[in-house]
C-alpha cells in the first residue's frame, strides 16, 4: 500500500503577529517553532503546512518558501512534512508543486480546481498533470470549499496514478469514505476531519488530518494508538470524550476557533487573515 505517514497528521496553524505597517501581519515563526516541537512531543505521524487551517490562500509564494523551508528544517525528518498546494491555475498550482519539491517536504496535498468545478474527466487530468512534477501527492476530496464532490469512481481512477500516495476523504460522509476504502485498496485513505476519525479508522482509514491536534495532539493520538492496539473501548471511550471539543472547532469558520484556543494557551497570538475575521 502506497502512504506517506499512519496516525494523526496535525493541520498546522500558520501563527501572525502584527507587523510594523497598520494592518500589517506577519509570519511568527517564534511560535510556529513552538508548534512544531508541540506536535513532535504529542506522538503526531505527520505535520501538514498551508492548507485550509494554515490561510494558505493568504500567503505569498515568498512567505510560503519561509514557512515550508523553516518548518522541514525544525522537524528534521522525524515525520513527514506535507504542504497544501492548490488552487484552481494549474501554472499557479505546478509552481507550488515545484516549490514543495525544490524545499524537500515529503508530499503535497491537493484539492481539485475550486471555484471551477470541473467535471470528473477533468479532475482526473488535473492530477495527472500535478503528478508530472515528480513530487508524491495526496489528493483531497474536499466538495465544501471546492465546489465539487470526487466520486470513489473517480477517485479510483485517481489513485492509480503513481504519483498518488494518500486520499483525504472529507466529504463528511461515512458511506463514501468506506467505499473510496474498499475500491483504492493500495493508497491509503484518511480521514480528513477530526469529527469522523474513530468511524474512519473502524472501515480502515490509516489515520486522520486533525485540526484538534494543534491543541492536544498527544489526546488526539491516543485514540489512534487505542485503536492500532486493538482496544477499541478505550479507543471509543476516549473519542466521545473529545468529540465536544472537536464540534467546537467549527463553531466558525476553521481556522478561526483553533486560534483563538491556542491563543488562550499563550500559544500565538489570536491573529488571522482577512477575509477571516479573529473570535
């Protein structure tokens, strides 16, 4: 089976702070430091930078090489690196490809063309032209913000392409999750969001792209070692302990509630990007 890491993958926060400039805000990369040593402690499996939780769409293409080049040197390859790369250019989306590749993270991961819609054909091609770049990809089903939903047919052809080493399911529903499981049989499947990661797991999902796991990685990552140990009623019992927690995230638009929570931690300071606006 074709993977780039088991267990919990933290969607990492990019961390802000005020510039000198009114309204300015910059990279506080004191505290994405931080962060990453946080999140080596907890146990994760993997890091992820610049996608949805990190305001990728926010970044410039210079504060990017940054955040890539400073957080793969931190981690020092005790876990794989991943990078958000997407968008709905494909020009715009190699040149991110190539930069992830060119900066040494592990893999990218990419949604299909939002805003766009593309039909299924389409998507298919769209990965395939990501694929040429030469870096593994894990693609991303994501229909709330892309617009359009990777049916496991489709994702199935998709994940034939070599270049294709993991699928982040996050279509939020259970019965294509289970069914991309049964029909992509050599890529691993993860779960894309906190609230379906026990469920994913039980059908055979190889881990989850946790937003929680900013906060408490260590909790997050207990559920998967219960479940890899076969104790399941552990691995349920400490699920529903946490599943308040994981509804609080989305109270707002993600990031928004997982900043605000670690900045009561004295984590980061409690700053987003327009068009996000800070609880």
């Amino acid at each position: 089976m074709r993977k780039i890491f088991e267990g919990v993958c933290t969607a990492l926060v990019t961390p802000f702070k005020c510039g000198k400039l009114v309204g300015q805000t910059v990279v506080d990369f004191d505290a994405l430091g931080e962060l990453v040593e946080m999140q080596l402690r907890g146990g994760v499996g993997a890091i992820l930078m610049l996608g949805t939780t990190g305001e990728a769409a926010s970044l410039s293409f210079a504060e990017r090489a940054e955040v890539i080049k400073f957080v793969v040197e931190r981690v020092s390859g005790a876990v794989p690196v991943i990078v958000g790369a997407s968008g709905n250019n494909l020009e715009k989306v190699l040149e991110l490809a190539a930069q992830a590749k060119q900066l040494k993270a592990s893999a990218i991961l990419v949604t299909p063309p939002y805003y766009v819609r593309g039909t299924q054909e389409g998507i298919v091609k769209w990965y395939k032209a990501i694929g040429k770049v030469g870096v593994p990809i894990i693609a991303y089903n994501i229909p709330g913000r892309a617009g359009v939903n990777i049916s496991p047919a489709t994702m199935s052809i998709i994940a034939k392409d070599k270049s294709i080493v993991g699928i982040k399911e996050s279509s939020g529903n259970i019965e294509q999750i289970s069914e991309v499981i049964r029909i992509c049989p050599k890529v691993a499947v993860y779960a894309g969001d906190d609230l379906l990661s026990l469920p994913g797991y039980a059908v055979g999902a190889k881990g989850v792209v946790s937003v929680a796991s900013n906060s408490i990685p260590e909790e997050v990552n207990s559920i998967w070692v219960a479940h890899r140990r076969g104790t399941n009623n552990k691995a349920k019992k400490l699920f529903l302990e946490q599943l308040p927690f994981y509804r609080s995230l989305f109270t707002e638009v993600n990031p928004v509630p997982i900043k605000k929570i670690l900045s009561e931690s004295g984590l980061i300071c409690n700053v987003v990007r327009l068009p996000l606006t800070s609880i």
